[in-house]
C-alpha cells in the first residue's frame, strides 16, 4: 500500500475484516468526466444507498471537453451513474458492514470499499443545463469523482424477480 493511499484511507479494520496486499500497478486507466456535488461531506454523512437520500437534489458537473456528449440524455426520466469512490479502501476482501450481523465478502456487498471502487446509481433526471445535470438519487460526498453516464432502459436495465437471499433475511 503506497503511503499516499494509506493516508487517503484513514478507516480502521471492523472486528472480522480481512484485508489483502495491493497488486503493484494497475491493470487500465480512465478518465473522470466530471464531479459529482453533493451535500454531504464526509462519509457518514451519506446515505447508505441511493434510496435512502429521499428527494435530495445532487449537480453533475460534466467536464466541458464532454458537454456535447450530453445531447439526447435529456430525453431519459432516469439515468445510470457510475462514479469512483475515491476515499474508499481498497484491500478488504472480507467486510463486517456495522448494518449487518455477519461478515461478507466484498463482492456479496455493495460497500463502497472494493478494489476498484466504482458505485452506480440509478438516478432521477430533473433536468440539463449546459454541463450540469440535476438528479435525485445518489448516496456519495460532495467531490466525488464521475466515471460515465448511460440512459437507464427499464425494458433492459430491470430485472424485477432478482434477489440476494442473504439480504433478504438477515436485514437486521
């Protein structure tokens, strides 16, 4: 773990947490987009998943290189966000969520904290105004940074019989 990382990820391991060794370089590289303004500025401050924001309104800052990349979204109700958890860890493998009574792997969670921290949110689309996009329906601190945005298809992008049976009944 560079020193860089681990002063940028000040988070203590929870009892049961496993961690593991970084690999020494990464594998691709990407752009941010954008910035995502919100009202919340620190972690625990957030909703614990987009839902739970209710009604707050976030701006999208789209990079201005990619305004025109916007045109036709404002056609769409909805929206798919992906954004990168940037205050995140990366090296737990096993997490012990303080909403939950068992520990999972973090593939099982949607925890921010995975080895590339990539959140997605479907989210409500108010309106676009030049490089700006209101919405509704995000869960992340003022600043973070955007990785894409997608027009959410219901007719593709819904599957309303999935499940995740864990969740499902240990929801404490």
């Amino acid at each position: 773990m560079t020193e860089a990382y681990a002063a940028k990820v000040s988070f203590d391991l929870r009892e049961g947490e496993i961690a593991v060794e970084l690999p020494q370089r990464f594998d691709a590289s990407l752009y941010f987009i954008g910035q995502i303004r919100t009202p919340w500025k620190r972690r625990e401050d957030c909703p614990k998943n987009p839902r739970e924001g209710g009604e707050t309104v976030c701006t999208i800052v789209i990079d201005p290189r990619w305004a025109q990349g916007l045109q036709g979204l404002d056609t769409a109700s909805h929206i798919v966000v992906l954004y990168w958890m940037d205050r995140a860890r990366r090296d737990l493998v096993i997490q012990a969520p303080h909403h939950y009574p068992e520990r999972r792997g973090t593939f099982a969670l949607r925890s921010p904290v995975r080895p590339n921290p990539i959140a997605v949110s479907v989210v409500r689309l108010l309106n676009i105004r030049s490089n700006e996009l209101s919405v509704v329906g995000l869960d992340c601190v003022d600043g973070t940074p955007l990785l894409d945005l997608k027009p959410y298809f219901a007719s593709t992008d819904s599957v309303p019989d999935a499940s995740v049976g864990w969740h499902a009944a240990t929801k404490r």
